[in-house]
C-alpha cells in the first residue's frame, strides 16, 4: 500500500534565534577536572538540564542552550513499514560549529526505530526536505538491495539519508545528556536528517511526527570532541519460534575513551548485554544491558572507558522468535539486527576525533563502510580510516 504525506503536513523547524548568544561566552580549551566541570562552565553558559528529571512531556528548551526540531507528521495505513527521511536545515551561529551534549526526544508509538544523522552533502533548502527531493516515505525492504553504493547518489545523497549519526531516541519522552566536556561536531555548513522507521501493527491509521530538544555549546568551549561507533553482526538469523544468541567481538583500531554506552535490535530482542575484550579474552563483567527494545538505555560514564588497540567490546543479543516465519538481518517486520551504539573521544583534550565509518562483522575480520572521492560505497582495509576522513563519509546506521 503506497503512503503519501497528507496535504495538511506540516513539516518545520522550530529555531532559536537565541542561539547567537552562545558565541558571547568565554572559551576554555582545558580539560575537565576531578570534579566533572566542563569547558563550557568557563563561558557562562547556563547548566544542562538535570539528566535524571523524569519527563512528562516534552519540554520547552531554553533559547541559550540549544533548539528543538519537529520532524513534521505523516500517517501510517495498517501494515505500513517504512521509513520517514527528511532533512532539516541546521541553525547557524554566527558562523560557528555546535557541539551536541545532549537531546530530548517525544516519539509516538509504533515507531521502531529513531536516528538522527548530520551531514554535509548538496543541500540548500531553507525548509525541512524529503531526503530525495520528492517523497519523505521511503519503503523500507532492503533484501531485494544487492549493494548499498545502489543508494547513494552522484552527490552523495540517499533517499535514506547518508552523514554522520549522532544519536538514536526510542519510543515516548526521554532524555540523554552528557556534560560539558564531550560534544557531537555540528558544522555550520552542515544540515540534519530525520530516519525515522515506523511499523504499524494496528487496525487503523496512525498519525505519526516526533519532536526533540538539542543542547548544544559552542564548539570552541568544548574539549573533547565525540564520534559514534556503531558495530553490528550480520549474523542474525533464527528459524521458527526458535531462541537464539548472537555474539560478537568489535576491536578498536587506535586508542580511545568510551563516553557513551548503548543497544540497538528490533522486536525479536529480548536482552542486550556488553562486556570488556581486554585483547585476549572477554572479560565476565557485564557493564551495560538492556532489555527494552525499542528504547533502549543510553548510559553516559562520568569516567570515560579508555580502550587501548586491539581492545574492545564483546556483546551479547538474546532473541525469541514467537511466530512461525524465520527471521533474517534486515529492516523490514521480520528482520533484525544486534549492534552496539556507542560514542567515543580521543584520549587527550583537543585531539581530533577520527571517524570510524559502520563496523560489519560476520564470522570474518572487521569491515569499514564508508564512502570514497565518487561517492561510492567501499570498504577500508582494518577499519582505518585515519588517513582518509577528508574523503570519508561514514554511512549512518540504518
């Protein structure tokens, strides 16, 4: 069944003019201290909101902390499985670079996955944009998608979105906030883009749209710039109600400190558990778990977990497969995925933070997606890509 956006959509950003204050504040290039304090404190700049305040709805935000995106409404028909792509043009302050602390999120039911990825390609709209230019909604069945070079574009472009992910929000109101220390790169020059997978499993239409609270602090103020790293197992299959686990070891290619711990993996997901590789051996404390699927918990270290090369991160999905189909790696109602979701700083204050692209595992040594010079998708040789971020372009996880 073919889905169009109605014609009372209303698809805008709320931005805060406001922001211009920011650059106002002092800079401080020190790293933090014993007692957490960040760069930012040094400017002036109003405190984060408080990380544990249980959200009712979603809060006004104030004007000099940051903005708030509504990604606009679309509508779900029964049995609807697709994706919402759009792209958001980004507040500009005065010309500088932002650094993402922290978000908020209120999303509705049936959704089933949320990301929010930022990007530099071609883009010069004023208002919020399909992804392609002309349909938002995206259907979401990639086994049919021999390659994902198929999806990008000459300019780099993807009908599902292509950048740098910085951050994924699960179903209702939350919150995620780190400290001043630690900030995503949102580039002056760059925009946003809304991938937001929604599965209608109901009997009637659903009105669908999320909103989202984005602190921010100038990115001259912050010392430790962050990267995603998403690592994922392509082996994910089960046969009829049968349970399975599925475990992979992700390794890191350079040393690094690891800020940000999360989950990601669909409706079959019944626990995530993750565990320390110390470079010979997992070791048997469990230091992150989930067993919510579809909001999974993202838990910030006030002491960041330094990994050196060769180390990593062992994690554990556990699945139940209650129908009588089989279930493969993929997007769609019957697919599924296990990754871990985590964000990572270079170990010293003010040290550029490379990408790290999508880690892909499958019962082989790691690969690297990215994109080369011709926008084609690629692979690099040991998840290196040191030596290629002018070019590189990771793919966000989808």
């Amino acid at each position: 069944m073919r889905l169009a956006l109605p014609r009372s959509s209303s698809l805008w950003i709320a931005l805060v003019p406001s922001l211009l204050a920011l650059a106002c504040g002092g800079t401080d290039d020190t790293a933090a201290d014993e007692s957490g304090a960040g760069a930012g404190d040094a400017g002036g700049a109003p405190s984060l909101p408080d990380p544990n305040e249980k959200l009712t709805a979603l809060p006004d935000i104030d004007p000099s902390q940051g903005f708030q995106v509504d990604e606009g409404q679309f509508t779900l028909q029964p049995g609807d499985d697709v994706t919402y792509c759009m792209r958001i043009p980004l507040p500009v302050s005065a010309g500088e670079d932002m650094g993402l602390v922290g978000w908020d999120w209120d999303l509705p039911e049936y959704t089933h996955h949320f990301f929010m990825a930022y990007s530099e390609a071609p883009f010069d709209s004023e208002v919020p944009t399909p992804c392609d230019g002309k349909d938002a909604i995206v259907f979401n069945d990639l086994r049919g998608i021999d390659s994902l070079a198929s999806l990008v574009a000459t300019d780099g472009t993807s009908p599902l979105g292509e950048g740098k992910l910085i951050f994924g929000a699960g179903v209702g109101i939350g919150r995620y906030m780190g400290n001043e220390q630690y900030g995503r790169r949102l580039g002056s020059k760059g925009h946003l883009i809304i991938s937001h997978h929604a599965l209608n499993t109901s009997d009637s239409p659903q009105d669908m749209g999320g909103r989202f609270n984005m602190y921010v602090r100038p990115m001259k103020e912050i010392a430790f710039e962050t990267n995603l790293l998403n690592c994922l197992s392509l082996d994910v299959t089960m046969g009829p109600r049968e349970e399975r686990e599925v475990t992979t070891t992700c390794t890191m290619p350079h040393d690094l400190d690891m800020v940000l711990l999360a989950s990601h993996g669909h409706n079959h997901m019944v626990k995530f558990e993750e565990r320390i590789f110390d470079g010979e051996k997992t070791l048997p404390e469990v230091i992150y778990t989930s067993d919510v699927w579809d909001s999974p918990k993202l838990q910030f270290l006030e002491k960041p977990l330094r990994l050196k090369k060769g180390q990593g991160l062992t994690f554990t999905c556990y699945y139940k497969n209650e129908s009588d189909d089989p279930v493969l790696f993929s997007t769609n109602e019957d697919g599924e995925m296990c990754a871990t979701m985590n964000a990572y700083a270079m170990p010293n204050p003010n040290q550029p933070t490379p990408t790290l692209g999508t880690i892909i595992q499958k019962n082989d040594p790691p690969t690297c997606l990215t994109l080369d010079e011709n926008n084609q998708v690629v692979t690099a040789p040991n998840c290196d890509l040191q030596n290629t971020t002018d070019l590189a372009v990771p793919i966000p996880f989808f």
